[in-house]
C-alpha cells in the first residue's frame, strides 16, 4: 500500500458575494477557482495551528473514531 498524502474533494457553499470574490482573485491570479479556494483553506488550518486554536491530533482521531464506532 502506498503511503502519503492523498487529496480529497468535498463540497463547500459559499455566499454568492464570496464566491464572487473568489472568482475575481482567482481570475486576477490566473489560476482555477477551486485551486485558490484549497490554498485560501490550507491558510487558514495553518494559521489556526500557528494560533493555537487547532485541536489535538490524537484527541480528534480518538473522537473521529469513537463517531464511527457508534455509527
């Protein structure tokens, strides 16, 4: 099995006027909306951690996993 990261899509609604504004930086910046959204998203996991706002990993796989065994 291979090992590393791999990419995963979901879906996310926005406000007509923030995608508007996506739309338009994206464009500005020549690159795919989606491909602006993802970086824009990885921003703002990576300054949460940097804050501390960001939860344990283990603490949120342990509850991730607890989720499922319920399920």
């Amino acid at each position: 099995m291979m090992s590393g990261d791999v990419s995963k899509r979901f879906t996310v609604t926005l406000p007509d006027s923030v995608f508007e504004d996506l739309e338009v930086l994206a464009d500005a910046q020549g690159r795919p909306t989606a491909n602006l959204a993802a970086f824009l998203i990885e921003i703002g996991i990576k300054q949460a951690k940097e804050q501390g706002e960001f939860p344990d990993k283990q603490k949120n796989s342990s509850t991730a996993k607890k989720v499922k065994e319920d399920a």
